[in-house]
C-alpha cells in the first residue's frame, strides 16, 4: 500500500496539472455542446460529480490530449454491451478477434486516469465508465472534432462482455444491409451508423480487414489501390490510415471518400450532407455517441466502481461499500 506521503505528493501532482489545464483551457477550449435532442437514462446527471469530485473533467482532458485512439475502444466496449468497465478487454475479452487490435497504451490510459482521480478525489470515486465516456468524448475534441457535455454516474458492470456479445460489433466485411442491421439491433438508426462511422477520420485499418477486397473496389483510386496491395504484400499487418485527406484531424473529409463508392439510399444521403457541412456531421456525432454511451447503462446500486479497473474489486479481492447517491464508493 503507499504511504500517506507518496499519496500527498501525487495528490500535489494531479493538482499542479489541472492548474496548467484551467490556465490552457481558459483560452483554447471551445464552447462545450450539450445535446438536448435525445433523453439521458436513469441515474445520469449532468453534474453527478459536482460534490464528490468536481476537478473530474478537467483532469480527464489534461491526460487526453493525444489519446485519439480511445475513439475505437469506447465504440467496442459500448456497442456489445456497454456496461463493462472497458478495461475488461485488458483480460479475457482481449481475446475476442474484434478486439485484438485495440491499442494496449490507450486502455492503460484509462486506469492510469482512474489513479489520478482516486488521489485527488480522495478514493475511489469515479467510474472507469465514466472515465472512458469521458477520455473519448475530450479525445475527439482534442483532434479537431466536437467537443459536447455528457451526463455521468454510470458504474462498472460485474463481469466483461460475453463471447457472444463481442460478437455483435460490425465487421469490415458487413454489407450496408448487414450494418444497418447490426445497428437496429441495438436500437441506432441509419443516422447513427453514418455518423459514428465517422471515428474512422482519425482511425487505421489492418491489412487482413481490407486486402482482400482490394482488387473488387473499382471505386477506388487506382494508384491508391495500387500502392495498398503493395503495402500488404510486404507485410500482411500492416496498417494503413483510412482517412487519407487528413489522417489527424477529426473533421468530415472522410465523407468525401465515402460518398464516392455511390451507396444509393438514406446511407449515401446522409454522407453527402455530412461531406458538405461539418457542422451537421458533429451535431449528429455528438448525438449519436451519448445514445451509444446508453445502452444497457448500469446506474445506482447495480455495478460497482472499481478499484483497478482490468478487474472486478471481487476479482482483486476487495469489499468496497457503495454509496450510490453521492456517486463513490468507499472503504468498508
């Protein structure tokens, strides 16, 4: 266990860097979009840590800032379940196929955050839920794109997604019947699927999930085609930027290339829209990821906050009391 000593020092730590992000963020950070289209679930708030830990947010975004790979990870932690703490896929859903990929220094980024809270907000406190919500949301701002509020008190489920949950995420190989379907299922419509498809302006692929239909696409620019099969024929893994125009930024130029496959429909509608007018694009964005950031939430006595968040505090042998109004849950 550490000393009180080394608790303090990181305590003047944390609160050294949310003075360095106040005086940045006074002058730098847009104003922040609240979404008021779509209802927030039971047991969020948008001011749940108010009292219990109000610098949350702040030190949140100060970790963040480069962290633009959480955008992938928080769709697969929400999308089969959303009720995992996310870091689960450190563990046994790591195994999955659909999540072999995600990047092991975004997912430490996500307890190491959790650790900076506990110290400056006096114990356990926030959820490694609420933490992804959180680092995803000021991840997407951080790289250009929407910078929205989110309601928290969301707590961390007691057990990782199922085999057959994980499962349920979109593969490259989906058709747009097979999409749309996918999404339905978990109650997304068509403008939810354009407009989180999105993420992929600052995402990467792997060669195995596109190679192989690279010679089928005769929608593509032949030199970049080219030049892809030439990439994955050196090296089967490798990866390759999706958004080609401008691979750092979240903005709408991924549109551009979608609309040029001509998907006739609402689909290719919408992503015309999009392409045109980025405004719409992160409106829709925003909307579409607190609904996602929904599903299945647990709130209140159900879950539990963790206490290291790749393991249940069952798992790592630890009774916490919770005490589900305040938003924390402390040492017994």
């Amino acid at each position: 266990m550490a000393s009180r000593s080394g608790s303090r020092s990181r305590v003047v730590a944390v609160l050294l860097l949310l003075l360095h992000a106040a005086i940045s963020l006074s002058t730098t950070t847009p104003g922040t979009v609240r979404v008021n289209e779509e209802p927030i679930a039971d047991g969020l708030s948008w001011g749940f840590y108010n009292d219990s830990c109000p610098w949350v947010e702040d030190i949140v975004r100060w970790y963040v800032t480069e962290a633009v790979r959480l955008i992938r990870i928080f769709f697969h932690d929400c999308f089969p379940q959303a009720r995992t703490s996310m870091i689960d896929i450190y563990v046994s859903a790591q195994l999955e196929v659909p999540n072999q990929t995600l990047r092991p220094e975004a997912l430490k980024l996500i307890d190491d955050i959790r650790g900076a809270l506990s110290d400056a907000c006096g114990g356990p406190t926030v959820s490694c839920a609420d933490i992804t919500m959180l680092a995803t949301r000021d991840a997407v701002a951080a790289s250009g794109g929407p910078l929205f509020d989110v309601p928290l008190g969301r707590r961390d489920g007691l057990a990782p997604a199922s085999s057959d949950l994980v499962g349920t995420l979109p593969a490259p190989v989906f058709d747009v019947p097979t999409l749309l379907e996918a999404f339905s299922n978990r109650s997304l419509d068509t403008a939810d699927l354009v407009a989180l498809s999105g993420a992929h302006t600052v995402g990467r692929g792997h060669c195995p999930s596109f190679s192989d239909r690279l010679p089928l696409n005769a929608d593509m620019d032949p030199a970049l085609r080219q030049k892809l099969a030439a990439k994955c024929g050196k090296d089967p893994n490798a990866e390759q930027v999706l958004d080609v125009r401008t691979p750092n930024a979240f903005d709408n130029k991924y549109y551009f290339d979608l609309i040029a496959i001509r998907q006739a429909g609402a689909l290719h509608r919408i992503a015309t829209r999009f392409a045109l007018n980025q405004a719409a694009f992160f409106d829709q964005f925003a909307t579409s990821m607190l609904k996602m950031s929904q599903m299945d939430v647990l709130t209140g006595n159900n879950g539990e906050i963790r206490l290291n968040c790749a393991l249940t505090n069952a798992a790592s042998g630890i009774i916490v009391k919770t005490t589900a109004d305040e938003g924390h849950a402390a040492d017994a």
